[in-house]
C-alpha cells in the first residue's frame, strides 16, 4: 500500500509540480494535498501521513503555527515534518527545527535531492 505524504502549500503550480516529482519518481507514495496550515492540519489528524512536507508562509494559517500544533498533539507528534519554504537565512532553519520540523528544505527544489530526502524519512 502507498505511504500518504501530506503537502502543504498554497501555491497550485508548486503543488503540481511535486505531484509531477513524487508520481515520476518511482516512490511508493499517495500525495495527500492541503492548501493552507488548518487544511494540513485537519487532513494530517484524519489521514496520519508518514510524512508532512509544510510551507510556511500560507494563508488562513501560516506553516510555523501548523507545525507549532502537530508537534503539541500526541496523535500527531511523532510524523516527521519537513519545512519546504522559500526562507534560506539562518535564522529562518533554527526557527522552524525549534519548532519541530526534522529539516528545512529551500525552494526552489532539486527534484532528485528532494525525492532523496523524502526517502530518507519514509524507509524506501
């Protein structure tokens, strides 16, 4: 059976694209889609992916507060949640890892780096 991958991102060309990388890549893996945090949110409680990808600038609400109340439930705390922003200061990586995330990913993305690092979290 597929692992569920949770995307949050509110851009559609971005969604799209990693649709296009996670279907071409050969990984066995459902993208589950969210369009902004409270989304990402109620479709990580329902759904349990084995990972979450999370923008963290979106609208209704942003990926810092998403993460912020993943990480404070039980159900939800042990998945893994990779930041995918356009933020690269330094600043902005010790923030989101202080928050949660296992990594902070810079956009724009390497396809092949990308699908790596997915794989690195769920054991394929």
């Amino acid at each position: 059976m597929a692992k569920q991958i949770l995307l949050a991102e509110d851009d559609e060309d971005s969604r799209d694209l990693m649709v296009f990388v996670v279907e071409r890549s050969g990984l066995d893996a459902q993208l589950l889609l969210a369009e902004n945090g409270q989304e990402a949110v109620d479709i990580a409680r329902a759904k349990m992916p084995v990972l979450i990808l999370m923008d963290m600038q979106m609208p209704v609400m942003d990926g810092f507060t998403a993460v912020k109340i993943l990480k404070a439930d039980p159900a939800t705390q042990e998945i893994p949640i990779i930041a995918f922003t356009a933020q690269a200061r330094v600043e902005d990586k010790e923030i989101t890892r202080s928050i949660g995330c296992v990594e902070h990913y810079t956009k724009p993305m390497d396809p092949e780096e990308l699908i790596n690092l997915i794989r690195r979290y769920i054991g394929v």
